[in-house]
C-alpha cells in the first residue's frame, strides 16, 4: 500500500469517538472476522504488525507481562487484568488502562486515561493504528506505524480535530 492509500484510510477510517467523565470510547468496524480481530489485540506477532504495544508474551491471560514498541524501547507495564471468552480483554499500558471488546467485526476500545487532557493525542494515534489493522485484515500489506512515524500520516490533524471535537484544545505538542 502506498504512502497515499494509507493516508486516506487512516483519515477515511470511520471511528466514533465519545468522551465520559473517566474514559474515551471508541468504536470502529474493522475488515475481517472476529477471531482475526482477536487474533490481533492478543498475540505479540500480529500486534507487532499494526501496535505499539509488543508485549513479551500473549495477551491471553490475566498476569503480569511487559510490552516495548521497539526491541530497544524501555519496558512498558502491560498486565492483562482481565480477559472474556475471546472478545474482552482488559490491560494496562503504562498508567492507562485499555478495554479491548470484539463484537462480529465492531471493535470498542475503552481507554481509562491517567491524563485526560491526552486524548485526542491517544485518539488520534490509535486512529492511525486501527486504519493499519483494517487494511492489514483486508488482506493488504501495510507496515505499522507507531510513534514519531504517525506525524507523516495525518496524525497532527486527527489531533487537532479530536481536541476540537472534544473541546480539549491546550493539547501539548510532541
């Protein structure tokens, strides 16, 4: 896929975005089946094509586990804290915590934030991710992008735009 394609689905990518007083919703139909989308947020070699989150083990049982972006990133604490049946999934990210639920091809991400005032920088960034998943469970070849590689893919713009949808415009610049 070209720089374009994927700039126009991480765009295009249709994500409903809500804001609760501890948490941000997102929601997104994703291509592919419910295992593959599980699939995807459990299993370390198929979050490293489209995750930061590269976790040192499967995301399949409740315990400790750390996760790096990168081989070379420092350890981030990752524990599964829950996990449902093959649709649920709770996990920390650092000092968030991140509820994962599968629903047919409906993927929701709960996002409880120890920053608030960060979410349309988290949104943004895994609106950038998620358009990497989709395309990569239509069958099309895509590389993850993750971190500083996001702001060559629209992510300063989803940024803003979520800041101003959600009215949380003092967003601190990366």
């Amino acid at each position: 896929m070209n720089a374009a394609d994927i700039d126009q689905r991480i765009a295009d990518l249709p994500v409903a975005v809500d804001l609760t007083e501890d948490a941000v919703i997102l929601e997104v139909d994703l291509s592919g089946t419910a295992d593959q989308i599980w699939a995807h947020l459990t299993d370390p070699e198929l979050l490293a094509t489209w995750s930061p989150i590269i976790p040192e083990r499967a995301l399949d049982e409740v315990g400790p586990v750390l996760s790096r972006e990168t081989p070379e990133a420092d350890p981030v604490t990752t524990d599964v804290l829950a996990t449902a049946g093959g649709h649920a999934l709770s996990h920390r990210w650092g000092d968030d915590t991140l509820e994962w639920l599968v629903d047919e091809a409906r993927l929701t991400l709960l996002m409880k934030l120890a920053e608030p005032r960060y979410a349309p920088t988290s949104i943004a960034g895994w609106q950038v991710c998620l358009a990497v998943l989709d395309a990569r469970l239509a069958g099309v070849e895509q590389e993850r992008i993750v971190g500083r590689d996001a702001l060559e893919h629209g992510w300063d713009e989803l940024r803003t735009r979520y800041a101003e949808e959600l009215d949380l415009p003092d967003q601190p610049g990366v």
